[in-house]
C-alpha cells in the first residue's frame, strides 16, 4: 500500500520546486533541534517561512502547519508542536508531486 500524498502543482514551479523543497529538508532538521530545545524565537522563524511559502508552491498543507506552529511559538506553547513537526516531515517524505497545467 502506497503512503504517497500525491499535489497537483502548478507545471511552471517544476523547475525550481526541488530547491524549494531541499530547503524545507534542511529548515525541517533545524525545526526539530528547535524543538528539542524549545527554542521558541527559531520555532517561530520557521514556522513563519512555511506559512509564507507553502501556498506560493502549491503546498498549502506547509502553509497550514507552519501557521500552527508560529502561533504556538508566539505564545510560548510547546503542547502540538512536535505533533506539527512530525506532520511535516511525513507530508515532506511522502510527498509525490504532479505538474500539471493550471490555468490562471
């Protein structure tokens, strides 16, 4: 059985969706050490970049989460962020993405 959480994004991101999503691999590691640490101001960094990017490359899913997770970091509220973080990373690992046409 396939886990694939399969997004239809927009074909003209194709050629810089990669470094997109590198980039959220890497801001993915240092969110957990931030959380391991309770570092609340880097939690509410990232969480930030995710709700400010996520939607622009079709992944409201990223947008969604990283808005969680910067309100709870603006209220120095731990209670769901690992949750969060955890969502994050299965939605990056088993993200399969479909270019497709959109129209504007």
């Amino acid at each position: 059985m396939s886990e694939k959480i399969l997004v239809q994004v927009d074909e003209d991101l194709e050629a810089i969706m990669g470094r997109y999503l590198e980039i959220r691999q890497k801001e993915l590691t240092e969110l957990e050490e931030a959380v391991a640490q309770e570092n609340f101001e880097t939690i509410r960094l990232l969480g930030h970049r995710l709700k400010g990017t996520g939607s622009s490359y079709g992944l409201d899913e990223l947008t969604r989460l990283g808005t969680l997770i910067e309100d709870k970091a603006m209220e120095q509220d731990m209670s769901g962020v690992p949750d969060y973080t955890a969502e994050i990373k299965h939605f990056l690992t088993y993200l399969d993405i479909e270019f497709i046409e959109m129209d504007e």
